[in-house]
C-alpha cells in the first residue's frame, strides 16, 4: 500500500515523549520517509476510517515550518496538528493541563531601537472548524471527574527555553501578550507555514512546567510524560471527531482520494484508555493517582536501531496473534527508549499504555535478548542530562517501584559505570533549591545529605553549598 494515500491528518511533535504519546494511539503503523530527510510514520486510528501521519521534529520553528511543506507535499492533508508539552504563562494553569491555542504569537518579531525592544507582533488564528470541535469535546472532558482541565488561550512561540519569571522575557510576554496562557517553540513555524499552504492549523499543548525556574524540579518527577500524554489524548480525541464527517476528503491534488466508505458509528469523543480506565491526570505529578507509565524524553538517539528476539522461545503453545503484536509493540519502545522488564511489561499491559493482556506482555518482553544492565546505563543517562543526582538517589530512582523499577543490580551497575561527578551534581541540586527557596548554608547542607533529602555525602553537600554561594 502507498502510505501517502488516505492521509487526512498530519500531527507533529518535537520531542521524543511527544511522539510516543501520539504514537501509541494508531495502529497497523508504516514508515513513509520524505526524500529530503524527515521521517514520518502513517498509522490507523482506531473507529476512524481514515489515516494519521506523526513526524518527530526536535525543537524549532525552523524546522517545523519546513516539516508543513514536506507534509503537504506528501500527503496533501486535510489539516495539520501541533502536539506537545509547553510552559504555563499563567497562574492558574495547573502541571498536567490541556491548552489549546486559539492564536499563535510569533513573540519574537520586533526591532530593536533606542527605545528598547519594540514589539512588531506576527500571530495565527487557530482554524476556526478545528477549534470548534476542540470545545465540543472540551465539553465532554468537563463531564469526566478524572479528565483534565481544558483551556482556550492564545500561546507565545519562539526559539528560546524560558525557565524564569525574572528576567526581560518573562516581563515582555506579561506587557505584550498578556492573554497567552503557554509559551513553547515550535507553533510560530508551523502555523505560518499552514497559512501559506492553506492548510487548517491546530495547536495542542500540555503543561509540563511554568517557566518559572522549576523546570528541572518537576521534569524530574514525570511532569513531561504526564503533559505529553494529556495533549496527546486530548489531540485524538479531537482528530476522531473532525473525521467522523463522512465528505471528509484530502485536499485537492493528492495522489488519490479517501474511500467513500461512511464510517459505521460516532467518533469517540474521550480517548478510550481514559474512558475506560478513569485514570486520573489531575493534580500533581507526583500524586499517586496520576503516576505515568516512566518516559524518557532524552535518550531515544541512543537506543539500539533493532532488537531481535531470541533465537529459541520456549512456548508450551502456538503463539497467539497478540503475542505477535506485543512482541512488534516492544521491540518498537526498545528502539525508541530504556525500560526495565516491569516497566516494559507495564508499558505493554497497562491501560495507560497498550492494553495487551499480561500474558501477552509477559511472553513479548521474555521473548527478546534485552540487556537491562544496558537499559539502565541509557536511562540513567537520561536523567542526569535532565537533572541532578546523588549516587544514592539516581540507584533509588531508577530501582524503587516509584522509579524505574530496574534491579537493585542493575542500578547499581548503570550508575557506577558512568563518570558521575557527584560534586558538580551537588552544586546543580543546591542551585536549584536556591533558586526555589531560602536556606541557610546549614540547612541546605542537611537538604541535600539527609536520607530526606537528596542523600549526597556531607563533603559533597559541603561543597556544593560553596560553590552556590553559602
């Protein structure tokens, strides 16, 4: 089959937790490479007759505008989705909600004079269809107890991280754009490269921090996976309903058009894992309702390009059709990121993820020649380049049920294999705590060395408090 034909939807994202979180969604899933580089992958979405495409780009507007016109080119889509996780502008958007950008600010656009910096503001309003089918299934979201809050605002995009509420930037998107609820680094581009095509643009996000010098902090404990997650869903949910029109057709000039077939029932207007489930994504991330299947948004250049399964698995039946697809299912996340066996059976057997029975899951995991000393090293890894460590917590993490749930073994193993300098991790945790508090050199000391803290040793504790300035 030609995957560019039946596409009607193109969603793409930037990072790798993004396009997991759509990724898992479709089905009977193809790569379908443009000559030029870019790397897309075309997958059915369940009670949907039509074909969704997904493309991981990496941040940037640059290469978000450049991803439309290969997409267009392609596919000739009906519309294009932007889905992923930004900063929350605003107060009283909470770690785990869904924005959905009504207009796009391309907020760096201005000159620079005598005066200052003066604001000469490009923006994109959302398409005006899309949008309104967002609100409609925003409505069924509110009759959801377990559902997270949806929001309707305006978000800010440009090329820059912000992660403070102090500095130039923060006051300019305050006085400039006031009325933009998220800020991220990708939506500027890709709305802009829509609207030369004339392609209908919607923009999903899923807050994951606020832009306030916490980042590190609540990336830490699973803030992207559970934002990413949330969008994603939400994206879906939105998706099926603008295909649930039966004259929905790619645009004109595509290679061939959809089938006419009228699908046989409405479009679901809730992602059927939370429906089914009532898992909660309310609150914090930390919550024990809201506790995401473990993500590592870092790592996925490092993994292996294939996993094979074994030579000989021993099986006392003939192997079920399911067992098939959870094997495909798992060699699939090993290419794209670390797990441990729990986490990867978890990941295959929970709601929250693939839905395949345990069995299922079980025999697909045991089935495969997976190093997990190896997995721990990549996911250990991917914490340190997003926080800061002890020995003593980055074993815990990794190992603890809260964690990753490796072997203590193996924890071990992946951390006392890398070249951790825990002095230079303790100055990263105290500058953190410094950012976000008030402490005595004493008492951030005890912070960072106490079994309740971050566990450093005391010298290690010592010095970082130096170096940070106490």
């Amino acid at each position: 089959m030609n995957e560019r034909r039946g596409v009607q939807v193109v969603v793409l994202t930037a990072l790798p937790v993004e396009y997991d979180a759509v990724r898992r969604h479709l089905h009977d899933r193809d790569r379908s490479p443009h000559p030029l580089g870019i790397e897309f992958e075309v997958g059915n979405l369940p009670d949907t007759d039509g074909r969704v495409a997904i493309a991981e780009l990496g941040q940037g507007n640059l290469d978000a505008a450049l991803a439309v016109a290969h997409a267009v080119e392609m596919f000739r889509p009906s519309a294009i989705l932007f889905v992923g996780i930004a900063g929350a502008l605003h107060d009283d958007l909470q770690i785990g909600d869904v924005l959905t950008a009504t207009r796009v600010y391309a907020y760096q656009s201005g000159i620079v004079s005598d005066r200052g910096f003066l604001t000469r503001p490009r923006s994109h309003d959302a398409d005006r269809e899309l949008e309104q089918r967002a609100r409609v299934v925003a409505r069924t979201y509110r009759d959801h107890p377990d559902a997270p809050a949806v929001h309707f605002r305006p978000v800010a995009a440009g090329d820059v991280v912000l992660n403070s509420r102090t500095q130039p930037l923060s006051d300019q998107l305050e006085n400039d754009y006031n009325d933009a609820g998220a800020i991220e680094m990708e939506s500027a581009g890709m709305v802009r490269a829509c609207h030369v095509c004339r392609v209908p643009a919607l923009v999903i996000r899923g807050i994951s921090d606020r832009a306030d010098g916490a980042k590190e902090i609540v990336d830490a404990k699973g803030s992207q996976p559970l934002a990413a997650r949330n969008a994603a869903d939400f994206a879906v949910a939105v998706i099926a309903d603008y295909l649930s029109v039966p004259s929905r057709k790619v645009a004109k000039g595509a290679e061939q058009p959809l089938p006419p077939n009228v699908r046989s029932k409405a479009a679901p207007t809730m992602p059927e894992a939370l429906a089914r489930t009532g898992e909660s994504t309310l609150g914090s991330v930390t919550d024990a309702t809201t506790k995401p299947i473990r993500e590592h948004s870092a790592d996925r250049a490092t993994a292996p390009s294939v996993v094979k399964p074994a030579a000989e698995v021993p099986t006392a039946k003939p192997v079920s059709a399911e067992q098939r697809n959870a094997v495909r299912s798992a060699q699939s996340y090993l290419r794209n990121g670390a797990f441990s066996r729990k986490g990867l059976i978890e990941q295959l057997s929970s709601d929250a993820g693939d839905g395949y029975s345990l069995e299922a899951s079980t025999y697909a995991v045991d089935s495969l020649n997976i190093d997990y000393n190896e997995q721990a090293v990549k996911s250990a890894q991917s914490y340190l380049r997003n926080g800061a460590f002890s020995r003593k917590g980055l074993i815990e993490q990794l190992s603890s049920d809260a964690g990753d749930g490796y072997s203590l073994e193996a924890s071990t193993y992946a951390v006392d294999s890398l070249n951790i300098d825990y002095n230079e991790q303790a100055v990263k945790s105290a500058q953190s705590y410094l950012r976000n508090g008030a402490f005595s050199r004493k008492g951030l000391i005890e912070q960072l060395s106490s079994d309740a803290g971050d566990g450093y040793t005391r010298s290690q504790a010592a010095y970082g408090a130096s170096e940070a300035g106490l």
